[in-house]
C-alpha cells in the first residue's frame, strides 16, 4: 500500500496516462497536494497573453488577449473575468502585423488602476499603458531608456516594478515605475544569467521572486539567490511559498523561499504559463494561453473515529446522562 498521497496521485496519473493515452489526459490539470481541488474559471479565450491578476475587492480576474481583426492588424484586448466565468472585454486597441500585444499585466487595488505593456521587442513609445478597471485610457507612459519590459507586479511597499533590459545594458533586471513624474529606475541591474526574465513576484515582506533560466530571490537588501535552477516561466508567492510555472512540460512547482526545495505541486497542463495567487487563497493559472484554472485547498471534513464513537456511547450509557438518550 503506498502511504505517501502525492506518490498516490503521481501513481494513479501514470496509470490514466497507461490506459487512456497521454493526448486524452492533455490539458486536463491535477493537482499532486492532498487537499487541493482544480476547476476551469473560462476556456477558448483564444491567444491569452502573460498579464493576469486578481482583484481581492471583487475578487475579478484581469487579462491581457490577442485576436485576429479584418485586414493586416490585431486586436489588443484587456479582459475582465469573475469567478463564474462571465468574460467582458474593457480595453481593447489595433495593432499591425509586427504583432506586439499587450502582454504582461499589474492591478493596483487601491487606486483601481490596471497597467500593461506590450512584453515584444521592439517595444513602442510609448511603453505602458495605464486604464482604470472599467477600460478607460488614463495615459501612456514612455519607455524612459528601456527596451523590453517583461513580468509586473506590485510591491508590499505599493510600487510598481518590472522586469526590463535597458538600451546598453545586457541582461534583465528589475526596473521600479515612479508614478509621481511616469520614470522608470533601476533597482536591480541583473537578475540571473542575463537570459530573459518572464515572471515577478513579492512575498508580504517585500522580497521579489523573479522566473526565467532558474527561480530567483532578491531580498529586501538586494542580496540574490537562485532557489531552483530549472527553468521557468511565471512565479507567484502565496500559502508560504514560492510557486513556478514551467511552461510547455505543464507542471507547477512549489519552491520553498529559503532555497532548501522543490516539489511538484500540479501537473497535466497544455503550457502552464503566468499565474498569480489570489487574495482569496486560490491559485489562478493561464494554461497554453487560451484558459484559466483555479486551484482551491479544501481540507477534507474531519469524522470522529468509530472508536471514539464507541467510547463516547459507552460512556453515556454507564452514567445515564439524558444527553445521551437525546442523541
């Protein structure tokens, strides 16, 4: 018998794979925790790109779309998607056949505002757009010397930072957006190996966890560390860990802050792309670009034991308590 839940699950999952054949079970995700449940929030959104985030107020999701328009252009689009699945559309702009897209994407739930970039080289002037959560244009703020801007996130300290390559400058760092005259400062120069950066997270007490050829840490004082050296592609951090998401091989990870592991937490993806924990204890993930699932911890009820049953019922029974009698 095999005491371990995960080695269980992994175990039943090969067995699916044995008997149904990978291609059926493709894109159908399981979660290896005990505990975990998955669910698809909405699926065929067509060509997703790597913005999503969760608003804690309507508890909302926002993210950034491509589709095809008549002639030679594109269609940029910003959706709005609650937790039932309804899909609205709240921005949305031409593009031509260079094919940039809004991509990367950050919410502020304090002043409302939605910030996304184009995530594609060469990037535009101007470099990030700013509406409010209802799609509004608020402005576009300029580039300011960088080239290609990547993942987005907020901070605990309610900035904006990025991932960005500056002209000049060889390799991504994380850049930090000053809203008060639209700039953008470097705060960290290189972060890895120089490769490109996708996805940017922070933890409650400000450190940042950076995906692209490894799992990156940079602490509050600057310090970096790689805490796993595979490659990624999104990274959240939420339930006291850092989670990752490797793309094509459909897996999530959950990475422990200190360095000290992995382990699998998920698997059976089509691409797993950006995700973000959600301020509602659930993590939210862009599979192959096109849907979003959720997963959701549900701890199983707790039965009290037949033998403590017996116990109880033995001991009302020796002193005659009426409560018994009542049960």
């Amino acid at each position: 018998m095999v005491s371990n839940p995960r080695i269980a699950l992994r175990l039943a999952f090969s067995l699916l794979v044995f008997i149904f054949g990978s291609d059926s079970l493709l894109g159908q995700p399981i979660p290896l925790e005990p505990g975990w449940s998955v669910r698809l929030v909405a699926g065929d959104l067509g060509r997703l790109g790597g913005g999503l985030a969760y608003d804690p107020v309507s508890t909302d999701l926002f993210v950034t779309g491509l589709v095809e328009a008549p002639g030679p252009t594109y269609e940029n689009r910003v959706y709005r998607i609650t937790q039932s699945g309804v899909v609205t559309t709240i921005h949305s702009a031409l593009i031509f056949e260079d094919n940039r897209q809004f991509s990367y994407l950050a919410f502020d739930p304090v002043s409302r505002i939605i910030n996304f970039n184009p995530g594609q080289l060469p990037l535009p002037t101007p470099s990030m757009r700013r509406i409010d959560e209802f799609g509004n244009l608020i402005e576009d703020v300029p580039s300011g010397g960088y080239i290609l801007f990547t993942g987005m996130s907020f901070a605990p300290d309610g900035k904006l930072y990025l991932n960005g390559e500056r002209t000049g400058q060889f390799g991504f760092g994380i850049a930090r957006y000053n809203e008060e005259d639209d700039t953008f400062t470097t705060v960290h120069p290189v972060v890895g190996d120089g490769s490109m950066n996708s996805g940017l997270s922070f933890d409650p007490q400000g450190n940042a966890y950076v995906a692209g050829s490894g799992l990156f840490r940079v602490d509050t004082n600057g310090t970096i560390s790689e805490l796993s050296g595979f490659s990624y592609v999104g990274s959240t951090f939420g339930d006291g860990s850092a989670f990752a998401s490797d793309g094509g091989r459909g897996n999530l990870w959950r990475v422990a802050p200190d360095g000290s592991g992995r382990s699998q937490f998920a698997t059976g993806h089509m691409s797993a792309e950006e995700l973000v924990y959600g301020g509602n204890g659930r993590l939210y993930v862009i599979d192959r670009g096109q849907s979003i699932w959720e997963y959701a911890f549900i701890p199983e009820p707790t039965t009290p034991s037949m033998w403590i049953l017996f116990g109880v019922l033995v001991s009302c029974l020796r002193s005659g308590n009426s409560v018994c009698e009542a049960t």
